[in-house]
C-alpha cells in the first residue's frame, strides 16, 4: 500500500493583494520502500505540497483534491486525527534544526515529550529511549547530550537531535525539508547515510524535498520536479537526472556547479595573476576566544584581482580568519596587513580609509539587510558613513549605477527587501558592498541558501564585476564545486589551522593530505550512477582506516 497517496491536491493562499495559487492538480504516491524527491527551485510548491501532506498548512490556506496518509484523509481532517497521524504514521524533519528545537528545553526532555504525546509510557522509561534514539542517531555520549541544551550542540548534532525526534514513534513515512542544506558536505554526507540506514532497517519511506540534486543523485529512487506549482516531469532517479525530457529540468541540472574529481591540472578558473602586493595578508594569526583556540598560526595572501576559497568544515575557522581580514576581530598573536598597512596600527581616520576599501557579503541577506529601510537606504548606508559630503542627489545617482552594475532595474530602489526574492536580495547586498568601490570583496557563504539557478547568476554577476572593477575577493564556502569554478587559489582550514593551500586546479585535483580527500569524497555529484560508485569508495575507505567528521 502506498504511504501517501496525492490525487489533484491544490492550494491557494488568501494575501491582502487576492488569492496567490501555490500548487496546481498535484499528483503524486510515495510507494514501498522508496525514497521520492520532491525538486525544484524557492517558489515551485515542494515545500507546500510537503506542509498539505502532513495537514501542517496555514490559516489562509485553501486546499482542493486528495491527500492521504497510510489511507486516511487529511484534507479536510480534524485536528485530533491530524495530531494522531503525525508522529506515528508520519513525522517531518525540517531545514533548519535551530527553529525546529526549543531552545530552552534540554534535548533529551523534548525527545521524551514527543515519545509520550503517542504513547503511554512513563517518564522514566521515555528518557530512557530518548537517550536511545540519541545513540542510534549516531550521537557521541548521549547521555550527557541528553542533557544538553540545542545551542550546546553543533549543526550536525541538532540535526540528529530532530531526525531522533521524528523516528521516536516509529512512522511509516519522513517527509525531509531540505535536512542538509546548512550542512558541511562531511556532515551533509553523514546525515544522508543515517537516514538511509534508517530507512533500510525499519522500512521507512521519504519524501525528501530538496533543490540540491546531488543529494538527489546521493538518496532518492525516483523523482518529482516542480515548476510553478505543478509537476513537469517524475520518473526513476537515473532517467530524470542523466536523461531529462522536460526543458526545465534540463536548465536545473545545467546550472549545477559540478566538482571535477578527476582530470588532468586545470580549471576552468581564471589563471593566477602574477605575484603583486596583497591586499591582505594574514601571517601566523592565532585567535582565541576564552580557552577556545579558534585560529592556530594561519598563513593566507589575497592579491589584486584573484579570488581565494576559503573552504573546511563547521569550526575549521574560516570564518574567523575572515573576520580578522575585515578587522572585526583581533588576533592575539600574528599580524595582519590590510593594502600594506598593519592593521593593528591603524587608528581613527586613517583606519576608517582602510575599512572603506572593504566589501562585505553575508550568507543570509535577510538578516544583512535592515528590513525597515529602503533598498536605496541599504546600499547607500556604506556611502552616509564613508561619505559624509557626498551630496543626496549624487548618493542616489551611485546607487543606482549600481544596482544596474548588479542586474537591478533601479526601480528597485523604493521597495523593501522584503519585496524582493532571495536572488535580489543577494544582489542587493551585493551592490552594498560594492557601493565604494572596495579593493577586497569577502564573501563569507553568499551562495549558499539560494537555487542552483539563483546561486549561478550571483556567481556570474561577481565574477563580471571582478574583471571590469579588478577587486580581489576572499570567498568563504564548503561548498567545493563553487570554490573550484570560482576561485584560483584555495587555503583548506582544519580545527583553526592550515591543512593545504595552493592552486585550486592541483589542491582539489589532487590534494596532499587525507583531509581534503575526505572532503572532495563527502561532496555528492549530480549523477547517481557516479555517486552510487563513490558512496561505496567513500565507504570502503572510512572501514579500512579512515574517520569520518564528527557532526
């Protein structure tokens, strides 16, 4: 019997402007055993047809057709059946584990709290299986991460937290909202491998929905792709991913950074510029923070015009190392230089001219951007604190020269960034950062929470700009096939040190150390009969001596 069965499943969401269509005449069922991804790019309907399959849409919502769980309806289902089908016929796993936990509840205590709303056990005997499910999650110690709270853990231990908390009760079905998307690719690569076990042991069916189709190629049997609402294409993972029918799909999967694994030493990255002064350098940088060593004697130039990835796990560093090259933080041991000047030594005016020489792209744009502003307000910002004289009329001259330069219409300038989608906002950010004209773009993982689509057209626009401005950009991602499209040089950071830098075509072609190997094998590749191969590499060298990332 199919766990879920959708039959011309439609919604519509009510908004103060009328009624916006979200999923249009969806059919689709999620047979025994298998593993169904739902793809597409931020707007497509994935997310809501996996909120309508658990009952979990909104208010102003209005839904037509059939869903069904395990046989019983859930459109138009009362909340005591929603609530009883939740958690034991299906369980959801959501995107990001920090708003899915509570934050002042200890994890083991809300693994508990969800085994007793279905079961009637006591409170002893559900802390004692909520330490269980902490253990078969893969948790190191978990009955001390029992008693942790989710800001004690790291990314990859709270996903395990909220994986835990869906198969407590054992469902028939995990519906998976992009669950690896904020992961290192180690850690991405692990959580992928526990739900696979998972599912093998306990016969557990997934709705994986995700815009990352290397973790397509990596985990699910068939396919779904989503293009405004509807469905255009489904079938078997190795014919919708190597032989697509549908033009969309085809652009979706031609937009994918693909890291070269093997080859001669070359890319297709702009050659190395011939050795000038850097723009910065960091030489022998320690960092602490309390008895935290965050950075360990770390080494990196960025000279004009060359674009350096920055690239390792969660707690590597690279961060870190970005914040001392942008001045935020102070290292205790080591020099940094900022266009020749020791940054230490800078004060007042004089460091402030060297601060305006410096761009800055977050990873959330969102959270970058002051909701209460403008777009015109938010590029300009750098120019009021820059630029005191600058006229008004000639500030909003600048800001819409460069929001053009960033593909903008600068009829762009009046709205929010509320207004505006994930790929405008990212741009948006950009024309910020580049509003003075900087020496030094960091770009600490711009990319990162956008589509494939999305995620290429920003790369485009920076790498456009670099050549025509000649700034030099410290790009910070895990994200490997990116680093290896964009960057010519790259510096690989391990627990606060340098594992290995050099050329990006030799460092991640062939790599020195077994660190980086690891890396490079733990990246999925948007091809399943490859990444089926390299899994069992991947696997046969973590059993012969290898170790794994601990998440």
């Amino acid at each position: 019997m199919n766990i879920l069965e959708l039959e011309g499943l439609s919604v519509t969401f009510a908004t103060d402007t009328g009624d916006v269509p979200a999923v249009r005449d969806v059919s689709l069922r999620v047979r025994p055993g298998e593993t169904l991804a739902l793809v597409g790019e931020s707007g497509s309907g994935k997310s809501t047809v996996a909120l309508a399959a658990m009952g979990l849409l909104p208010g102003n919502s209005r839904v037509s057709g059939r869903a069904s769980l395990d046989g019983t309806e859930v459109v138009g289902a009362s909340e005591t059946v929603l609530a009883h089908l939740r958690g034991r016929t299906a369980s959801m796993v959501f995107q990001e584990p920090a708003t899915a936990l509570d934050p002042l509840t200890r994890v083991g205590r809300q693994i508990a709290e969800v085994i007793r709303n279905h079961r009637s056990v006591s409170a002893k005997e559900a802390a004692a299986e909520a330490v269980d499910l902490l253990r078969r999650v893969g948790i190191s110690e978990p009955e001390r991460r029992a008693s942790a709270f989710p800001f004690q853990l790291s990314g990859g231990q709270r996903q395990r937290v909220v994986i835990a908390m869906a198969i407590a009760n054992s469902p028939s079905l995990l519906v998976a909202d992009e669950p690896t998307t904020a992961l290192d690719v180690t850690v991405q690569a692990e959580i992928l491998d526990l739900l696979r076990q998972l599912a093998a042991r306990s016969g557990t069916r997934v709705l994986l929905v995700t815009h990352n189709m290397g973790v397509v190629a990596d985990f699910a049997d068939r396919v779904a792709v989503m293009l405004r609402g509807e469905i255009v294409e489904t079938g078997t993972v190795d014919d919708v991913l190597l032989r697509p029918a549908h033009e969309y799909t085809k652009l979706l999967l031609d937009a994918v950074p693909r890291l070269a694994v093997s080859g001669p030493e070359e890319s297709d990255a702009v050659p190395e510029p011939a050795p000038r002064e850097p723009v910065v350098r960091l030489q022998d940088v320690s960092v602490s923070f309390g008895r935290v060593r965050a950075l360990h004697e770390v080494s990196l130039t960025v000279r004009p015009g060359e674009t350096v990835g920055l690239v390792g796990e969660s707690g590597s560093g690279k961060s870190t190392a970005a914040r001392v090259a942008l001045g935020l933080i102070a290292p205790s041991d080591g020099t940094v230089s900022l266009f020749g000047t020791d940054l230490r030594r800078a004060r007042g005016r004089a460091r402030r001219r060297l601060l305006a020489g410096l761009g800055v792209v977050l990873q959330d744009p969102v959270a970058s951007l002051d909701a209460r502003m403008s777009v015109a307000e938010c590029v300009a910002e750098p120019l009021r604190v820059h630029r005191r004289d600058m006229p008004a009329a000639q500030r909003r001259a600048r800001v819409g020269e460069v929001l053009e330069l960033v593909r903008l219409p600068r009829e762009l300038a009046s709205r929010g960034p509320r207004e505006l989608s994930g790929g405008q906002r990212q741009r948006v950010s950009l024309a910020r950062a580049l509003v003075l004209e900087p020496r030094l773009l960091v770009a600490d993982e711009p990319t990162s929470a956008l589509d494939v689509s999305v995620q290429r057209t920003v790369l485009e626009v920076i790498e456009e700009l670099q050549r025509e401005l000649g700034f030099a950009c410290l790009f910070v991602s895990h994200d490997l096939a990116v680093v290896q499209r964009f960057a010519q040089r790259v510096v690989v950071l391990r627990s606060g040190r340098v594992e290995e830098q050099g050329p990006t075509a030799t460092t991640l072609l062939h790599p020195d150390t077994e660190y980086t190997r690891r890396l490079i094998a733990a990246v999925p590749v948007p091809d399943p009969v490859l990444q089926r191969s390299r899994r069992a590499e991947r696997r046969t060298s973590l059993t012969t001596g290898g170790q794994g990332a601990t998440a």
